[in-house]
C-alpha cells in the first residue's frame, strides 16, 4: 500500500486491532487460543472488507475516479461496507445486487440507500455473470469511468491490504496456526501470499464457510501466481452452507458471545470459532499448538 495513512485517519481505522487470548466455551484441551480482532477496525466498516477494500479505494482516490460497481446478496458485508466508503469519498456507487429487494429493504440496503448508492436489482441468472467478461465490458459501456469491483472486494489489488494485518502481529513466529474464514477467498489468498511473501513458519488453515470444495480452491489459486502452492482449507465447517445456522450453531454463538471472550455472529466468525473448537477437541492439532483465530468483523450482519 502506497499510502494508506490518509484513508486511515480519514476513517478512523483503529489500527492496529488488538490481539488477546480466548477461552472457547468447552476449554481449550492444552491448546493456547489467541484472536486478532478485526472487528474492531471500525463501527460501520466490516473488519475484513477495510483490509480488502483500501486498494481500491486508494486507486480510486489517486486517479480521481468518482463512480464505481460491485456486487453483493441482499446482506453483503462487502457491499455495506463500500457503500459507506463511498459516501465518504464522494464516490457514486452502484450496487448490482442478487435478488429483487425493491419492496422490502434488508438493513444493510437501507443504509446503502441511505448513503446515496443506487440499488440494481439483478435476478439470478444475471447475478451469475458477475465475473464475465462480456458482461463486464457491457457495464463498462453503460457506465463509462467507473470503477469494476468484483463481489467481496475480492481481486488483486486486496491482497497488499490485507497482508498487512500480519505486520501488525508483534511475534507472527510465535504462532503455529493462523486460521481464516474463506467465502470469497480474497482474504485466505491474501494471507497465503502474505505468509509467504514474510517467510513465516504459522501454517495459514482456512475454514469453508460454503459448501465449495474445489470451488474455493479454484478461487484463491485465481489470485494467486501461477504455480502457488495453496495452502489447506477444511470443507467440514460450513454447517449446511452459506449463511445457515442450525441450531447447534446459534448455540455455540450464543455461548461464545455471552462468555464475554469474543462477540460472533453464525455467518463467519461464528462458524470460524465452531471450527476452532472442534478441530480442539478432535486434537487436531499437535500438542501445545499456538492457535491464532483471525476475526474478520460482520457483527453488523447480525441485525
Ligand atoms: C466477506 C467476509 C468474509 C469472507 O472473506 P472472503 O475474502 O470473501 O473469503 C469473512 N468474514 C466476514 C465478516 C466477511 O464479511
């Protein structure tokens, strides 16, 4: 990141996020737990979407480019999160969002509607050619001088902005595991390289939280140089798929919550932390393993 300071202070990014130890519900089984709460970056903006958002909005503030794209469901953390950038900078955003929410707002469209965002209903079909190239280039003519950001924030130019958060872990050595949500793969690419790039020892696992095995893979290695060697996610985590929250589940979040160690909601960090307590309990891990859980924000998507 060139220069990243001005969007810092013009947000009030708390940076860097605190790390502390954590106690999950059932115990730890000999395992020393740690979290880096990204959570807490911002109130409004979701903790991993900063981190993978400031390229983009970095290039549309050095280049003076006033109008972007990008795309998201009706509950996007991303979209949500780029809507209040954007009305900050100044930036016209236009949200091609999946489904037909016209009559019935979820929260976070009110707040992008509120923050001046124009709203594009897609259907499913349409929503499916996100990444296409013709359709892109058919956006590029209706909206000429805009800037296309992919769902999730998730391209090329996320991956400095999130490697960064690593730097801001004072002994990354320490730690024998960095585990990470992956849904659209931007962050756990990010990581990978970034581990890579600081010759760490900490194993970087990422925890599904769709049903997409290979898929995701398939995903990450896209934003990766050819030839990456990727490191593992686990499909087992994902309860269901997208978004689903059995019982069991919410219950562990609730859990986990009202313990006082770590808010988390069942999209993402809740399913992570599931994840972390059941890989515990398996022994998954060698003994003593130093375990880093990375929390990447969405409490907004809890409303
Ligand atoms: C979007 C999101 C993720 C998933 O990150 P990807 O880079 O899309 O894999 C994880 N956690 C939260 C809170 C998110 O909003």
């Amino acid at each position: 990141m060139q220069d990243p300071t001005n969007l810092v202070n013009k947000f009030g990014i708390q940076a860097p996020s605190p790390l502390h130890a954590v106690t999950l519900p059932e115990g730890n089984h000999g395992y020393s737990l740690y979290v880096k709460r990204d959570d807490l970056l911002h109130p409004i903006i979701s903790g991993n979407k900063w981190r993978k958002l400031q390229g983009h909005l970095h290039k549309m503030q050095t280049s003076g480019m006033t109008k972007c794209i990008s795309f998201g469901g009706g509950f996007s953390n991303h979209l949500h999160a780029l809507g209040y950038c954007c009305k900050q900078l100044d930036i016209d955003l236009t949200a091609i969002v999946r489904g037909d929410y016209n009559h019935q707002l979820t929260p976070m469209l009110q707040d992008l509607a509120h923050w001046g965002a124009t709203l594009t209903f897609v259907d499913r079909k349409t929503y499916q050619l996100r990444d296409d190239p013709n359709y892109l280039a058919q956006l590029s003519k209706t909206h000429p001088e805009a800037n296309l950001i992919p769902e999730g924030g998730s391209d090329t130019l996320a991956l400095s902005g999130v490697a960064a958060l690593l730097d801001e872990i004072p002994n990354l050595d320490h730690f024998d595991y960095l585990l990470c949500p992956v849904a659209s793969a931007g962050t756990f690419a990010a990581l990978a390289k970034g581990m890579k790039d600081r010759n760490s020892r900490c194993q970087l696992i990422g925890i599904a939280m769709l049903k997409g095995e290979g898929y995701l893979e398939e995903l990450a290695s896209r934003l990766l140089p050819n030839g990456f060697n990727l490191p593992p996610i686990l499909h087992r985590f994902h309860c269901g798929g997208y978004a689903k929250k059995p019982d069991y589940l919410e219950a562990f979040c609730q859990a986990l919550t009202q313990s006082g160690e770590v808010p988390v909601e069942p999209v993402y960090s809740g399913k992570l932390f599931y994840a972390l307590q059941q890989l515990t309990q398996a022994k998954y891990f060698p003994r003593g393993s130093a375990i880093l859980a990375l929390h990447t924000g969405g409490l907004q998507g809890a409303r």
